[in-house]
C-alpha cells in the first residue's frame, strides 16, 4: 500500500516515515487527516508528530500503539471500500 521510502526519509524517525505514508495514503483515497487529529486518536498525544519530526522519540509501547492503529485503520477502510464497491 505504501512507496518505497525515498532521500528525504533518511533522516527521520521510522514511526514517523509509517505515519506520513498513511497519511498520505488517506489523503489519496479521499479520506485525509490531520496529523494532530492522528496524533490524538492513535497515541492520545496530540503532538506526537510533531515531537518525531523536531527528532524526538517514542516508547516502544507508544510506537506499537501507533503501528496497531494504523493496520486495523487500513483494513477497516479497505473493506468499508470493498463494501461500497459491490
């Protein structure tokens, strides 16, 4: 579902690479979200993307979390598309 990371992804955090490629992966079946809103509904920390991209980290429970969050969000969203398409 997601590209290849590219130059730019050298330097951040991998969670963070995760998050932006969903988000724009919402962004292009037409249901984008906010990295604040998606900080807040993954994490419960609504700056979580914005401490990763200042160059913090996150707990490896916080990042399981995260990860969690976003494949049943993927797999919700494929089948309600599955659904709307028979």
């Amino acid at each position: 579902m997601f590209a290849l990371a590219d130059q730019s992804d050298v330097m951040k955090h991998p969670l963070l690479i995760e998050i932006e490629r969903y988000l724009a992966w919402r962004e292009g079946i037409g249901h984008p979200v906010s990295p604040c809103y998606f900080s807040k509904i993954s994490a419960n920390n609504a700056r979580l993307i914005e401490r990763l991209r200042a160059g913090g980290d996150v707990t490896t429970k916080t990042a399981d979390r995260v990860r969690k969050f976003i494949k049943a969000e993927q797999d919700r969203i494929a089948e309600a598309i599955g659904e709307a398409a028979t």
